[in-house]
C-alpha cells in the first residue's frame, strides 16, 4: 500500500510531467507562430488529401513573392481533418476557389504558411497544468503545517 507522501510525490511527478509535455508542445507552436509576421498572396499549385491517423487532412503546394523571388512551400491545413475522403474532396473543391495569403518570415521566407493560429488551447492547457501544480504545492505546505 501506498504511504501519503508516496502518493503525493506520485502525484506531484505526473503533473511536473504533464507541465513539461505541454510546456515543450506550446514552445514548439509558438515557435513556428511568432516569426510568421509578413503577408504576401498565394497561388496554389496542387492540392492533396493526406490519411493523418484514420482522418483526411488537406495539403497545399503553394508559391509566394517575397524579397524579389519565388518561394515555394506545402503545408497540411489546420483541423479540422475529415472523417471520409468524399468529405475532404468536397472541402478542397470549395477551398480552391478560395484567394490564399501565404504567411513567412521577413528574415527566411522559406519558413512559411498558408494558416497562422495561436495555439490558445494548448497555451491554456499549460497554464492550467501550472495552476494545479502550484496548488499541489501550496497543499503540500498546508498539510505539512498541520
């Protein structure tokens, strides 16, 4: 059988984990979100469906005029992903009638996008698994004072 301070080290193990998990993933996200500053028009070369994990997901082929040169880019298009192909077809047919932007980089515009989002669920993911551990350890002082 557990002893209490066993199982509030365990507990207090996972949630560091799950901080440092969501910590690395938000870092990561926000790293390829931040540089996206500048804006420029995209054309579209060829549209894919890509299988992600049993769901149907969008790629783009695309090109941009930056700094006087062409760059191109392919980039999977943000969730949501699709559940059959015919779904996904239908969805890219409607797509590429759309105008695109690309997103880039002023400094290396071979680092672009053709979606910028904030990952807000998953900063908001982070900030709660902080909120729990610093309360585990404010918890910890209230029942060692006891």
């Amino acid at each position: 059988m557990l002893s209490m301070r066993r199982f509030q080290l365990l507990l207090l193990s996972g949630v560091v984990l799950l901080a440092l998990y969501f910590s690395y993933q938000s870092s990561k996200e926000l790293y390829a979100y931040l540089p996206l500053q500048a804006k420029a028009p995209a054309r579209v070369l060829q549209w894919e469906i890509e299988d992600v994990k049993g769901k149907f997901a969008l790629q783009a082929a695309y090109s941009f005029e930056a700094q006087g040169k062409i760059w191109e880019n392919s980039f999977r298009l943000l969730k949501p992903y699709y559940w059959n192909e015919p779904a996904a077809i239908s969805s890219m047919k409607r797509l590429a009638k759309e105008e695109w932007s690309a997103w880039y980089d002023p400094k290396n515009p071979d680092h672009s996008a053709l979606e910028k989002s904030l990952p807000i669920g998953l900063l908001f993911r982070t900030m709660i698994c902080y909120g729990v551990l610093i309360y585990f350890f404010y918890l910890q002082r209230r029942v060692a004072l006891i």
